[in-house]
C-alpha cells in the first residue's frame, strides 16, 4: 500500500514517469486489486498516449480489457 501512495504522491507533485506508473501497476497486480491496477493502467496508457507511443499504448489497453 506504502507504494501506491507514494506514487500518488508522485504524481501530485507532477513526476509522472513510466517507472513509477510501473511500479503503482505492479503493485496492485501482485496485491490481486484490481480497481486500482485498472485506474494504473489507465493512467499508464494515457501517459504512452501522450508521449506518442502508440505500441505500448495499445499493449496497456489490451491488458485493460482482459482485466476487465
């Protein structure tokens, strides 16, 4: 739990980067959370989309819709 906050925290105080939004992923992953690994994976797909990634963008949104 300690990792997600400080990766809410993180991105509160505007240091989005591809590490931390792995890591807040990974964590709800291996937690079984799987509300909040759907809220990571949207914020990491929103941030490949906004880097003009478009393959990883994809790749997360894949993810997403397995999850669901």
């Amino acid at each position: 739990l300690s990792r997600l906050i400080a990766a809410g925290l993180a991105l509160g105080r505007g240091l989005e980067s591809e590490g931390i939004l792995k890591a807040a992923v990974e964590t709800a992953s291996l937690n079984g959370w799987k509300r909040v690994l759907l809220v990571w994976l949207e914020r990491l797909e929103a941030f490949y989309a906004a880097q003009g990634q478009n393959v990883p963008a994809t790749e997360v949104r894949r993810r997403i819709d397995l999850t669901r």
